[in-house]
C-alpha cells in the first residue's frame, strides 16, 4: 500500500466483508507499529458504512462509539492501557459481549481479556525506502 488514499480502500474493503461475513458482528484486531496506519484503515471502514463525520484516534479516550445506519462500532485504542482493569471504566465487558463491529487497535495490551477476533489486521511500514512501502495481512478467522 503506497498511499493514504490505499489505505482507506483497505479499510472500506474490510468494512464490507466484515459486514457481509459477519452481520456486522465481529472483533477486529488491528496490529502495527505506530504510523502504520491503523487509524485510517478505520476510517476507510467507517466511511464505507456510511460515517460522514470526522474519525479521530481514541488515544486519550480509550474509546470513540459510532452509529451508523443501525449499527455500532466501537473503536478502542489500547495504546496507552497499563492495566487491562482500567477498561472496566468504559463499560469494556458489556461493549465486548454486546452486539456491533469492535475495532481494538494495540489489542495485545489488553490479549487476556480479550476474546479471539474474527479478523485479525497487521499494517506494517517500512520507512526505509522512498516512498515507504507499506504492507497489511488480513486474516479472517
């Protein structure tokens, strides 16, 4: 993936067969070093579903809640947990069992209390090269 604009595509891509494979029912695992994109790629998965709106990172926030057209995402960004307990302060349990896409970036912070996800994401940037080369694998469980 080469571009921002790619990267968008991907995600629009998964949005879509998230939706198609699993009802809009699933766990979503997003995986790579910071700057690889894994905020975009939910954009591009929230625009393909019908988002509008601005889509910002839940760094300080732990989690953005979406509804879209009936359905709910929850984005969590994980990056910044020390303690898996500080997600019971977001309702994290019930948000988990409930229904709707759940997207967790930096989810290995938080593997214990996870269940396994349906699609498992790894974005991957290697800035060494000009332009940087960017690479994702998707798998769908």
């Amino acid at each position: 993936m080469a571009a921002e604009a790619d990267t968008l595509a991907l995600g629009a891509y998964l949005g879509e067969q998230t939706m198609q494979r699993y009802a809009g029912r699933a766990s979503i695992f997003l995986q790579g070093q910071l700057g690889a994109g894994k905020t975009t790629l939910v954009r591009g998965m929230l625009q393909a579903l019908g988002y509008g709106g601005t889509v910002k990172s839940p760094t300080y926030t732990l989690l953005e809640p979406y509804n879209i057209e009936g359905h709910e995402v929850f984005h969590f960004d994980l990056y910044r947990v020390n303690d898996p307990q500080e997600l019971e302060f977001v309702g994290f349990d019930e948000i988990v069992d409930g229904p709707g896409l759940k997207l967790f970036e930096w989810a290995e912070k938080a593997q214990t209390w996870l269940p396994p996800p349906q699609v498992h994401v790894r974005l991957a940037v290697d800035a060494s090269t000009q332009p940087p080369s960017r690479e994702a694998v998707i798998v769908f469980s």
